[in-house]
C-alpha cells in the first residue's frame, strides 16, 4: 500500500509523520516529483522540471497550525533562517524558477534545489 493510498482513508504509516497534514504534504511533493520526471520522459517535445524551493519562512504552510506553532514559525523561526541550510525566500525562490524556466539548454526531467542546481529525487520517485 502506498502512503498516497493510506492517507486517502486517513491511516498513516508509524515511520512518517505523525500529522495528518504533514503526510499530506510530503506525499503530494513526492507525487508532483513523479509527475514531472514522467511527463519529461514521455512528452520529447515539451521541457518538465521540478524545484525545490527551498524552506520560505512566513510562507505560509503552517496556517492549519495551532496558534503556538503558527506563532513559532512567523516569529521565530525567521530569526535563525540565516543559519538554516536550506533557506530561501520568495524573492530567491522566484529568481530560482526564472532561471529554470528560460533556461537555454532545452533539458528537461531535471529536479533543481534552493540554489537552481539539479539534484537527485528520493528513491521513491
């Protein structure tokens, strides 16, 4: 059974997260990775590539959160983003995907980190 499988009937796996919408995420990322490489080896004539845009305090994703945990991450957590290794802002981040997107080379299936430097999938994907 895989874990898009097990949380679409609400069980999780006891090695992943112990949240439902952490799961969730990280198997729609996974699964948006797969998409990408797959497009890419089927369709020659069009360019697919992923990016990883790295950790984007107050970006948003802990607004499901509880209060605490939201006031954590819009509060605190951008104070040690200088020290985190995969950090990255929005502005960063969108400098990233134009870089991706115009691009020359023409590849494609190609999965870019924070930096816009291609690296390699989990083995899952």
């Amino acid at each position: 059974m895989s874990r898009a499988d097990a949380n679409l009937r609400r069980e999780w796996e006891p090695d992943g997260s112990t949240s439902p919408t952490g799961d969730a995420y990280a198997t729609s990322k996974q699964c948006t990775l797969a998409a990408a490489m797959e497009l890419a080896r089927e369709t020659a004539r069009l360019r697919f590539s992923a990016l990883e845009p790295g950790l984007t305090p107050n970006s948003g994703p802990a607004r499901d959160y509880s209060v605490f945990v939201r006031f954590l991450a819009n509060y605190i957590l951008p104070l040690f983003a200088p020290f985190l290794k995969y950090r990255s802002t929005a502005k960063q981040a969108g400098h990233v995907a134009a870089k991706v997107l115009i691009n020359p080379s023409g590849q494609t299936g190609i999965y870019y980190n924070e930096k816009g430097l291609p690296m390699q999938g989990s083995a899952q994907v």
